[in-house]
C-alpha cells in the first residue's frame, strides 16, 4: 500500500474515437455524447485542504459525514498473509483479495476470516504468471484472472474454488479486463506495440469486436487505475488513463459518455499534452500546474468517489449527487480518524477502502511521547485509530473499512 504515497507520473492521452472491426475491415462510429453531466472542480477554493505536518491537522471534515462505519480485520495466518493489496472485489457477502507482490488471490468472508485462495503463480496449467487484473463474473459466478502471456490469457475459477480453465484471446494484450456478458470480454491496453487501441471489446472465440480510443503514441510512463471497470446501476462504468471524461458501456456493448470533470483553468492545455511524447522533462515540469485528469472513479447511489493528481499530490474528491457538494482532500494523510480513506471499490451505497496495519503506527509515531496529553486526546478524539492501535501488530494483514457518507 505505500504506493499510496508515492508521487505519480502524470500522463494523458486525450484524443479519441471509436473503431469497429469486422474481419478486416476498420469503421469508424462516434461515440454518443448526450445529456452527459459536467462536474466542475474549483482548485482554486477554500474547500481543499493542503498537506499537513503535524497530529492537530490529521483530520478532515469529511468524518463530520460519515454514517454507518465498519472494521473489518483480516485473519492473519501462515496462508492469508497479505502483502500488498492491489485489488478488492466483493461478491456474496465475502471479499476476494489481489496481492500482486505475492501472486495471491485469497477469500474472506464478511467478518474477515480466511476462506481459501484461488490458483498460484507459476508456468504450469492453470497457473498465472502474475494475476495482472482479477474480476468477477456475476452471471457465472466465476473469478477471472489475467495473466500477463501473449497472447492474453484470462484463467477462471469457480468461487467454490473446485474447477478452474483457462481462456486464450489471440491478437490481444491487455492489462485490465471486465466481463461484459457470458460472450463479451472488454479488455484496457495502454501502449502501441502491435496493437493500437486502448478499449478492446472481444467475443468469447477471442475475435476482436470493437476497437476505442486509437493510442496516438507509446508510452513507458503509463499508469493505470487498479479499478478501471466499476459497475453501476447494470452499467459498466469505465476511465481511461488521464482521461477527464468517465464512460458507460452498456450490456451490448454501446459505449456513451457519462460525465465529464472540469476543473477549469486548470484543464491540462493541449500543447502541454504534446511535450509528454517529445520533451517529457519539460512536460513534467509544466503539466504540475495543471490537471492531466481522473485517476480513479466510483460511484454510489448518493455519492462519486474520484481521485486526481495536482501540484504532485494525490487528491481525492466526494461529491453528492443531490446537492452537488464537492469535498476536496489531499490523500497523503486524514480523511477519518487521522487515516488514510481512499476507496477502493463500493457495494451499493458503501464505500471500502483497506488500510494497512503498519499505516496505524505510522500515524502513530508523529506523536513521541505516549504519555503526552496530546497523544491521550488524540486516542479519544479518534475512537477509530484507537481501536485500532490497541489490537493490531505492525505485521498483522490489512483492515478492511466499509462506511456510507450522508449527504451533505
């Protein structure tokens, strides 16, 4: 998780359109456009909170709109040991896991106690080299992983854990992927090695069925968000990598736009993109006054969820939906009790993130003295942390945080 608190390189690719491919054959269709709703982010305002020092600044009016709130910890044992946390899903009252550095997929059900794990790495059948992406598919009750081979291969489990078999897509490389039906595969690339697209829609033989987004140049620097499809509301919802505009997809595969985020003067210019792909030291220099786009995107039933990059921090946004109050905060500290509150995925109405243990100490030792009234105020000020300092190790598996927001 300390990839949290890295700085990020800022990339963008803004130009777009949208490719059918039959055979051979290359059309080219606009994607629909219609009543999409603009978000405006006023950067320059009083509502976003800059980075902070010191254990007074820790909190963030956010935890004034906090409802509903849950700990869940994860067992720690010799098989659900968690390293670095890349992706949580949520199916069935349980939470299925993604440590990318180990290669583990691992099962907890609501309460946070090991399931099973799903596969391994390795080279022989039915093991992924790296589970690059996982997902599930809520039709067949089955998790996919992506494992990085050419051509794309994405291995199925049941979520019982007993039957497993593997997919090819031939002609396809690919970092993320959803299952749209029983029949159709979306699959995010970012690159132009062979292929030159960004959005991929394939059947279930591996035949490419639509191509978005042709890829203007390749890039080293790309970055992608761990949650590129979110469901909502029987839409996928999808952003591109420093994309300022968030898509739906529809079950047949119509692809429209759905909002657009502006953040007004500080909208990246055109000739700044540019400098990315011919001077990126120059870019780099340039783009830090200027947003290049949205990094990730959720949405609930009352609220969106996004995040973005400026003035090389990681900033988070909660806007309501009925009011249209947006709550700005810059994401290396605070939100709730003093700690780290990004989400990663939601259910229905609730948001999750996950915090790991040694964060918990972390934010513990800007504080010395433990016997300092400052310390003692700051444990009854933040029932949260405390509890979770006083029954956490530093070694212990992350904490699964599940909340809703009221409306504000």
């Amino acid at each position: 998780m300390r990839q949290k608190y890295r700085g990020f390189v800022i990339a963008v690719c803004l130009f777009f359109m949208i490719g059918l491919l039959s055979c051979n054959q290359k059309s080219i269709s606009a994607i629909s456009n219609n009543e999409v709703e603009t978000i405006k982010v006023n950067l320059d305002s009083k509502g976003i909170e800059h980075p902070f020092n010191t254990p007074e600044h820790f909190r963030i009016s956010l935890k004034d709109y906090i409802g509903n709130l849950e700990l869940i910890p994860l067992e720690t044992n010799s098989e659900s040991i968690i390293s670095d946390v890349s992706k949580v899903l949520c199916y069935d009252n349980s939470y299925i896991i993604s440590d990318r550095q180990s290669g583990k997929i691992l099962q907890f059900d609501d309460k946070g106690r090991f399931m099973r794990s799903f596969g391994k790495k390795g080279r022989g059948p039915l093991e992924y080299i790296d589970n690059r992406d996982v997902e599930i598919n809520h039709k067949t009750g089955e998790l996919g992983v992506l494992s990085i081979t050419n051509p794309l291969t994405i291995l199925n489990y049941s979520i019982s854990g007993d039957n497993a078999y593997s997919k090819v897509y031939e002609n396809i490389k690919g970092y993320r992927f959803y299952h749209l039906s029983d029949s159709i595969v979306l699959v995010y690339y970012t690159g132009n090695y062979e292929q030159d697209f960004t959005l991929i829609v394939s059947d279930k033989l591996g035949q490419v069925k639509a191509s978005y987004f042709p890829n203007p140049h390749s890039s080293q620097y790309s970055s992608i968000p761990d949650q590129t499809f979110h469901v909502y509301d029987d839409l996928v919802l999808f952003n591109r990598e420093r994309s300022n505009v968030i898509y739906q997809i529809e079950e047949n595969g119509h692809i429209s736009e759905r909002y657009h985020i502006d953040f007004g003067k500080y909208n990246m210019p055109d000739n700044i993109k540019e400098l990315f792909y011919t001077d990126f030291h120059e870019y780099r220099e340039r783009a830090k006054n200027y947003v290049a786009g949205v990094d990730q995107f959720l949405e609930s039933e009352d609220h969106i969820y996004f995040s973005f990059g400026f003035h090389q921090y990681s900033v988070s946004a909660f806007y309501s939906k009925d009011s249209q109050i947006l709550k700005l905060g810059y994401s290396t500290r605070g939100w709730l009790d003093g700690m780290l509150i990004s989400p990663t995925t939601i259910i229905g109405n609730e948001f999750i993130t996950i915090l790991d243990a040694y964060e918990v100490f972390e934010i513990a030792d800007y504080i010395e003295d433990k016997t300092s009234p400052a310390w003692i105020e700051f444990l009854e000020e933040n029932p949260m942390f405390s509890k979770l300092y006083n029954n956490l190790k530093e070694d212990s598996n992350p904490v699964l945080v599940k909340f809703n927001l009221n409306h504000f």
